[in-house]
C-alpha cells in the first residue's frame, strides 16, 4: 500500500467540509456550555434558595 497524492487532492474540499463542521460543533457546544456554566453558578452563587438547592443537585449528579 503506498501513498497516492491524486486521492488526497480528489478528497481535500470532503476532509475540508468535515473539519470546518467539527470546528463549528466543538465552538457552539463550548459556547452553549460556557453560558449554561455562567448562569449555574451564579445561580449557585446569589440565586433564591429553591435555586440553589436545584443548581447544586444538577452539579453534583453531573459530576457524578
């Protein structure tokens, strides 16, 4: 088996189209989770007690 460079030209704008989806995945789902994660603490942090009780209980069953 030996490198053919034709298929890596043939397939370049594929591999491209995949790498840009995953880099769209990956920033959107740290996005989301950084925002989940600001508004949980600060739940965690001021929010009303029945708030607290439940951001602390998503926390810990998260963390596992």
């Amino acid at each position: 088996m030996s490198f053919d460079p034709n298929l890596l030209i043939t397939y370049a704008p594929l591999m491209l189209s995949g790498l840009w989806a995953t880099v769209w995945i990956t920033t959107t789902a740290t996005l989301i989770a950084l925002a989940l994660g600001l508004v949980l603490s600060l739940f965690n942090m001021f929010g009303p007690k029945l708030l607290r009780g439940l951001t602390r209980a998503y926390i810990e069953i998260m963390r596992g």
